[in-house]
C-alpha cells in the first residue's frame, strides 16, 4: 500500500498578522523526541473522554471568563468544566470569543461528542464512554493552566477509569 503525505495548514482560516504573530512563537526546527503512547488495549476495550477547547460550560456554572480577555488579549480562562454525558446543547452554554457558539448550542456533539461516544460504545466500536467529559477555554498563554485545569482534568478522568481521550479544538 502506498502511503501518501497530507499537509494540513493551522492556519489557512487565521488574519495573515494574527498567522504571522503565532508563528513568532513555533521554532524553525524541533529536536528531540515527540511525545507518543500507544493505547494498551484494542479500543473496543476502551473507555473514552471527550474533551473540547471550546468553552462549554453548563448553565448552573460559572460562565469562562471572557470580558477579562476583551481587555488584555492574551489572556484565556485557565480553568476547566466537568459535563455530565447526558448533557444536551440546552443544557450548556457556550463562551468563546473566536468561534462561533450557536451551532455548539443547536448540536453539543458538534464540538462535545458525548452523544456519539455512546453510539459507538453501543456499536462495540469503544468499550464504553465516560460518565464525565471535559471542557475548557482553548485561548491559553498561562503557565497555570496546567495546574488548574490539565492536572485535575487528568486526576478525575483516571479515577473514571478513562483510557483514552477525544479532543475537539475549537
């Protein structure tokens, strides 16, 4: 079998001084090894997280926080939200300056696959989904936010038994 290259370009879509400011930022050239764990059973066995960067958050929590970034660009809310899996799109709502939030509200598994995780649980395509997915704000220059949101994102997901994670980017 032939395997062919795609190329996929991150920021095709991106204001060319908001590219040209990102890339300030990525070096020319990586040494070192890439980080890479293979999952440790067929994924039929697996239970899977979904996980998105889109900032949904359910309606009885505490909104993201985007007024302070409007006033300092840089900054993006370093904490995260639990979402029960049978949550819905009227369940939530969505805060993110750089997205477009209504089509996450008329379907939540356009960005938070709960929905779909259980299908495939169903279909045997998974072992099973997790009771809890996971949200956070995907605008992040904190070194905090591993602290708050990676570390106990992490922490409840292995006490769920979680193996393995889907992220959604927004």
């Amino acid at each position: 079998m032939e395997q062919t290259t795609k190329t996929v370009d991150g920021f095709k879509f991106l204001p060319p001084k908001l590219t040209k400011w990102i890339k300030s930022f990525i070096p020319e050239t990586f040494e070192g090894d890439i980080p890479f764990a293979t999952l440790k059973m067929p994924l039929s066995q697996a239970k899977v997280a979904a996980v998105t960067t889109a900032g949904v958050s359910l309606k009885t929590d505490v909104p993201f926080d985007m007024a302070r970034e409007k006033t300092e660009p840089l900054y993006g809310d370093p904490t995260f939200r639990a979402i029960p899996k049978r949550t819905t799109g009227a369940d939530v709502n969505v805060n993110h300056l750089h997205i477009k939030t209504s089509y996450i509200n008329d379907d939540i598994n356009v960005m938070l696959p709960i929905g779909l995780l259980d299908e495939l649980a169903e279909e045997g395509i998974i072992g099973g989904s997790a009771p809890t997915a996971y949200s956070f704000y995907g605008y992040q220059w904190s070194n905090d936010f591993l602290d708050q949101a990676i570390a106990p994102m992490t922490e409840q997901m292995l006490a769920e038994g979680v193996d393995a994670v889907i992220l959604t980017p927004a």
